[in-house]
C-alpha cells in the first residue's frame, strides 16, 4: 500500500468513531436522574405528561447545562411520540444544543430514519449546518454507513455537496471513514445516484474515487467508475 493510502487508513482508525462519539453527547444516566418537569417526561417518553405539563405552561424551550432542550433529550432516547407532543406545544424543531446538534443529526447518528422523517415532517431542516465540525445530518449518516437514513436526507433535499471544516463532503466521508462494507457502499451508491458531485476534492486534491482506489474499496471504484461513463 502507498504511504497515502496507509495514511487515509490511520485517519480513519483515529475518526470512524471518535468525532461523532465525542462530539455528541446524549444525557448521561445522572443527568437524566436529576432532570425535572418536561426534561424528566422527554427522558422517559410519557408523551402525556409533556402536554399536561405545557399546558400548565412549562416552557417547552427550556435547556440543561449541555443547553439541550426537552427535544434533544427525547430525540437522544427515540421517543417518537414525545417528539411530536413538544414540537405541538412549541418547541422549536430546529433547535441546536451546545455542540451545535439538532435533532435531525442526533437521530442519524441513532441510525433512526423513523425519527429523522418525522423530525423533518415536524418543521426540522435537513439541509442545516451541524456539529463542531460545520457538518450536516447526510454527512454524519454517511460516515457511519447508516444507508437508510442517507436515503431519507436525499430525499428531504440535504444537500449532497456541503463540505465540512475537515475538507470532506458526505461522499468522501463513506470512503474514507467507512469500513467499505455493504452499508457504506449503500451510502456511496445513494448518493451518487442523486447526483453528488464526485470530483469535489479533500484537502489533499484526492476524489472520491482516487480515495476509494487507494483503501482498496473494490465496490465502491465500481460505482465511482460507472457514473463517470454516464
């Protein structure tokens, strides 16, 4: 192997799963002990205590430490239907938390496309910038090879081509931090099929292509190579 295709190699070792990972940050099982009112129901899901309690005007809004609104605290655990009962009662579903995630990104990084769909349905917007690291929902999703919520975001408008401050687009991402393996080839495929721009480099001036040839990504040069011939 070249010495750049070892060094994509150790990067993505060191960010498969570290970005992400550390860089969200789901309630933690003290916090959601000590939580109260509408955080306390977001966390367990009671969907009717969340309408009792904006009824008696608790603020839907309101936010933790880690500046997560009841949403995000829902959105963290999946419950759907204490999702909907807040977004009815105010809160805003567009809403980011300290580390700049909204509840599209929390649920993709979940690999929850139920929830990404109904955040959409419910005024969130797919195309937002997100994350410390200028990101989308579509790129984290295709980092983790989560193929079906990647299919959701295109179909909601995400857009394809957004580059984040580490120089990649969603397609880079599937390369370089993918493992090559058949969700990730979902997420290349899908994207390419929607019409993401493949010759968008990374910092170093390597394509998706170039990227997936050196990791040895048999599948995806096929896809890269097929589309170019169209």
């Amino acid at each position: 192997m070249r010495k750049s295709g070892l060094l994509y190699l150790l990067i993505a070792a060191s960010l498969a799963h570290a970005p992400l990972a550390i860089a969200q940050v789901p309630p933690t099982a003290t916090e959601i002990a000590a939580y109260t009112g509408l955080h306390a129901a977001a966390a367990s899901g009671d969907a009717a205590t969340i309408t009792q309690l904006i009824a008696q005007k608790a603020d839907p809004n309101a936010r933790d430490s880690s500046g997560r609104t009841p949403l995000h605290v829902a959105a963290f655990a999946g419950h759907q239907a204490a999702i909907s009962a807040l977004v009815a009662g105010g809160a805003d579903p567009k809403a980011q938390e300290n580390r700049r995630y909204d509840i599209i990104t929390i649920a993709a990084v979940r690999d929850d496309a139920a929830m990404v769909r109904l955040a959409i349905r419910l005024g969130s917007d797919p195309r937002a910038i997100t994350s410390p690291y200028d990101g989308t929902a579509l790129i984290a999703a295709a980092h983790l090879g989560h193929d079906e919520v990647v299919r959701a975001l295109i179909e909601a408008g995400a857009p394809l081509d957004h580059v984040n401050n580490l120089g990649w687009t969603a397609l880079i991402e599937a390369v370089v931090l993918g493992d090559g393996g058949p969700r990730h080839v979902a997420c290349a495929r899908a994207l390419v099929e929607a019409g993401a721009n493949r010759e968008i480099p990374d910092r170093n001036g390597k394509t998706a292509l170039q990227l997936a040839r050196e990791r040895g990504f048999i599948e995806m040069v096929r896809i890269l190579e097929n589309a170019a011939k169209r």
